[in-house]
C-alpha cells in the first residue's frame, strides 16, 4: 500500500539572515504526504517534542521541495543555531506510514 519514503534529507540555509528550509528528493511524493513539524528547539536537543501537522507536500522543483513558508507560518522563523524537526508521513485511504524524520542546525549567515 505505502511506497517507499522519496524524501532524502532537509536541508537548512542562511544567505545574508535569511533562513530557508528545503527537503531533498529522488522523486514526487505521493499524493496526500503529510509535512510534520515541530518548535525550534536549542540545538543540543536530538529528539522532536511534539509534532504538528503543517500541511500536505508540494511538487519538488529540481528535486526540492521549499517547505520554509509552511514551517515559518506556524512557528516564525527559525533562530540561528536552533535546531528545526520535521517529518514527513504518507496518507493513503486514511492509512499513515510510519514518518520519516529529519532534523537540522540553522546556520550562521554566510
């Protein structure tokens, strides 16, 4: 029923202050994949509190998919070196696959 997790890693840019935050992909996610989040957390922090639902994943332009609005509309932006989780879940017939997790350090500016 679940295909395999498409989404191969966050990644959590800093150019001139301001953040961004994008997921790596091999392909489209299915329809109905669920983006998860959580509160930015001090960066010593290696485990999610509590998860939100922060919507449903866009198509990846060149194989990223700029999940930055969504995360930035529920919780601000992210301060440098906080830490960002997120988690991505596939949803099929109200059936959810286990999430994949990923995490990440906000950056200093470059």
């Amino acid at each position: 029923m679940f295909t395999g997790s498409n989404v191969a890693s966050l990644a959590i840019t800093n150019t001139a202050g301001t953040i961004k935050l994008e997921l790596h992909t091999t392909d489209s996610p299915p329809d109905g994949t669920m983006l998860w989040g959580a509160a930015p957390q001090h960066s010593g922090v290696r485990r999610a509190p509590g998860m939100v639902l922060l919507g449903t994943l866009d198509s990846p332009v060149n194989d990223k998919i700029d999940i930055t609005a969504a995360y930035v509309a529920r919780f601000g932006a992210p301060a440098v070196n906080t830490r960002v989780f997120v988690a991505v879940q596939q949803n099929v017939h109200g059936f959810e696959a286990p999430a994949t997790q990923f995490n990440g350090r906000v950056p200093t500016a470059s």
